[in-house]
C-alpha cells in the first residue's frame, strides 16, 4: 500500500514539474515575440542599402548634370576669342602667341579657368576646334577612341579666318565617384562618362 502511494506521489509529482516547464517555455516564448525593444535596428537594417544607394544615385546624377552645365558654360565663354578673332590675332590674352600649338595650350588654359568645379581639368580634357566657309561642312567630331577621350595632342585645331563657320568642341571623362567599382557604369573604357559640349558659330568679320 505504501508503495502504491509513494510510486502515485512521484507520479503526480512529475506531472507538476513538467507542467511547470511547459507553461515557463510558453510564458518565454510569448515574451521573446512580443519584445520589441531591437525592431527600429532590424527595420533600417533592411531599408539601409537601398536608402543609401537611392541617395548615391540622386548626387551622382545631380553632380553629372552640373559637370554638364559647367562645361557648356565655360565653352561658351573660352569661344568668345575666336568669335571675336583674339585668338587667330594673337590680341587680348593671346598677345604673343605665335604657333597653333601655343594658341591651342592657352585656349585650353581659359576653359579650365572658366570650368572652375571640373576636376583635373587641365590633364584631362580635349578640344577640337573645326572651321569652314559653311556649316554643312562641319559634322560632330568623335571624342573616343579606342575606349578612351582621345588625345587633346592630337585633336584638330583650326580656328579659322575672318566670316568662317567654326565649331568648338569639348571633350571631359567624368567619373562620379573615384575608386568606388560599382560606380564606374560609363561608356568609357575606365567606367567613366563622356560628357561633351559644342559650340558652333560665325566669326565676326574682324
């Protein structure tokens, strides 16, 4: 009898220390989902990278078109003294000069001043200046060769006479973020953009 009761008492006994880890493991388990003390980190965990690469795209695209804007611009305005014939006459700030080669470093020189924002300016950008007694002989020079802006030693440099139809155009690899891979995305050899600005126009006749 004795027995019976002892053997029932471990039973039962037992009974209420399983019972009491099960109901611990649902109380456990009910406060481990409801915690919501770690949620704002794994919400911007997940919305972190695209938040970025939405933000990097919106600045590479605004510096592009202001790379744009600023090279149109400082075009324009370094095209004045061929318009006006102070580069051909060697007059103005192109006093002295004498050989194409010399006229062609300088005209360079005044882009880059006027193109204050564009990085390495000097190094990389190219000119090709084209003239002709009629517009319908000047046709879009090419930037690239081979993969890459082509040689500014090598470009064309004709600014033309008195009354001449001459076009001026600018050549400049822009890359938005150096030493970044996945920014290089360019048509350009290197991964960067062509970004090329012309100018067309009559000389005055001087």
């Amino acid at each position: 009898m004795r027995r019976r009761v002892e053997s029932c008492g471990v039973t039962r006994a037992s009974d209420r220390s399983g019972l009491s880890a099960r109901a611990r493991l649902r109380v456990l388990s009910r406060a481990f989902w409801a915690d919501r003390s770690g949620i704002a980190a794994i919400e911007f965990g997940i919305v972190a990278l695209p938040f970025f690469l939405l933000v990097l795209g919106i600045v590479s695209v605004g510096t592009y078109f202001f790379q744009v804007s600023t090279i149109e611009a400082a075009a324009q305005q370094a095209a004045r003294a061929i318009r006006t014939g102070q580069l051909q006459q060697s007059q103005g700030s192109y006093s002295g000069l004498t050989t194409d080669a010399q006229k062609k470093a300088a005209f360079l020189q005044a882009f880059c001043t006027a193109a204050v924002a564009v990085p390495n300016c000097l190094t990389k950008t190219s000119i090709i200046i084209q003239s002709s007694s009629q517009f319908s002989s000047l046709t879009s020079p090419n930037c690239v060769s081979g993969g890459s802006i082509v040689s500014n030693s090598s470009t064309t440099f004709s600014p033309g006479a008195t009354s001449s139809m001459v076009m001026v155009t600018v050549c400049y690899p822009w890359a938005p973020f150096t030493g970044m891979p996945l920014a290089k995305m360019g048509g350009l050899q290197d991964g960067s953009f062509l970004v090329q600005a012309t100018v067309a126009f009559r000389t005055e006749p001087y």
